[in-house]
C-alpha cells in the first residue's frame, strides 16, 4: 500500500513511467531527480503520509525502497 502510493507520487512528480518506479530505483540517477526534486517530493510524502522527514534522514534516501521503508518505520 505504501509503495504504491509512493509510486504515485514520482510518476506524477518525476514524470516517469510507473515500470520505472521499482523499490530498488535510485531516486537520483534511475528516475532522475534533482535536489529542487528531491524538495518538492519530501513535501508531498509528508503531507501525504502525515509525517516529518528530518533534513538528515532526506541524506539517507538514495532508492524509493528507503522511502517506503521510512514512511511505515515512522508514519502515524
């Protein structure tokens, strides 16, 4: 459930296919975001899943499996 939502959210954002969108997908280099991208996508999982991201976890996040393993270690 998370994962798909997550994949929602960088196929609109990133624009890129939804194949693309694997838990093993590194953000930066396989769906090409950039820092402005990486900015905007934060705030919309925070709002999405109600939760805060730190500034130091955002380092961490390199492939959507980080996001999603973030969001259901943290999410309310």
């Amino acid at each position: 459930m998370v994962f798909e939502k997550v994949r929602e959210i960088l196929v609109d954002q990133l624009d890129v296919e939804e194949e693309a969108v694997t838990l093993e997908a590194n953000i930066a280099n396989d769906l090409g975001a950039d820092s402005l991208d990486i900015v905007d996508l934060v705030m919309s999982l925070e709002e999405e899943f109600d939760t805060e991201i730190p500034d130091e976890e955002i380092e961490n996040i390199k492939t959507v499996g980080d996001i999603v393993k973030f969001i259901e270690d943290n999410a309310q």
